[in-house]
C-alpha cells in the first residue's frame, strides 16, 4: 500500500509544476480529479500507459489489436442549442410554460432537462428581447412567447 502512495506522491510532484501554471483553482481541481482518476484506473488493470483525459462517460471497447480504445456515446445537444432551435421554429407562437417545455424537449429531443436547467436561459432570451415572459392568469407562473 505505501508503495502505492509513494509512486502516487511521485507522479503528483512531477505534474504539480503543470497544474499550478493553471491561474483557476477550478481548472487545476478537474485537472488533477482527471490524471488521478486515470493513475487509479491504470494501477488497477497494471498497465503503465494509456489516455489520460478520459471522459467519465466514455467506456472501453475492445480494438482489433485487443487493446482497449475509448469511445463515447452520441452527445445530445445541449438546452440552449435546443431551445434557439425552437425559438427558430413556431414553437414559442403559443405561450409555453417552462414544465411543458421541458415535457417537449424530453418527448422530442430525448433530452431530460431540469425546469432550473431550463429558466436562466428563457430569462436570457427574454432580456434579449427574443422572448417575452409573462404570467399565466390560471396559475400565476411565467409562460414565454415569441416577442
């Protein structure tokens, strides 16, 4: 187990020279979170290379050769390219609250969205003037409409 933590103290001194050249604590934190994250998954199958910056989310398949490559699934778009695309479309020409719209993107996009996930960015659309936010007399919450 020490041996384990004295190569482990040896490999961060080698790299902390690199992580502190970066000026945001929060980049510096994903940094190191990744390369350990890496150092454990390779300590674990004995190898001694491999791909440092893996995403969490991709797996390993199995190469041709037999060695293992990394492979992420298909990225779905993200709520503000979905929401633009709707905006660009007559989707907003009705007043949509922002559940129903989350309900649409789910059906539609099969992207499950937060309604938080989902306010800021009808809040930013609205200060743009591409959107207007307006109470709802049934109950009393925001529903957006194209200006």
């Amino acid at each position: 187990m020490s041996n384990h933590i004295e190569k482990l103290k040896k490999q961060l001194m080698e790299i902390s020279e690199v992580v502190n050249s970066f000026k945001s604590e929060a980049v510096q934190v994903k940094v190191v979170d990744r390369l350990l994250d890496a150092m454990l998954g390779l300590e674990e199958t004995d190898g001694e290379a491999g791909e440092v910056f893996i995403k969490k989310g991709d797996k390993p398949r199995n190469g041709e050769d037999g060695s293992y490559t990394f492979a992420s699934g298909p990225k779905k778009p993200g709520a503000t390219k979905i929401l633009n695309q709707l905006l660009s479309g007559d989707f907003f020409d009705t007043p949509r609250s922002i559940s129903s719209i989350a309900n649409y993107c789910k059906d539609n996009f099969d992207s499950e969205f937060k309604t938080s996930e989902l306010s800021g960015i009808l809040l930013k659309l609205a200060n743009e003037n591409k959107l207007r936010r307006e109470r709802s007399n049934e109950n009393n919450r925001f529903e957006y409409v194209r200006f």
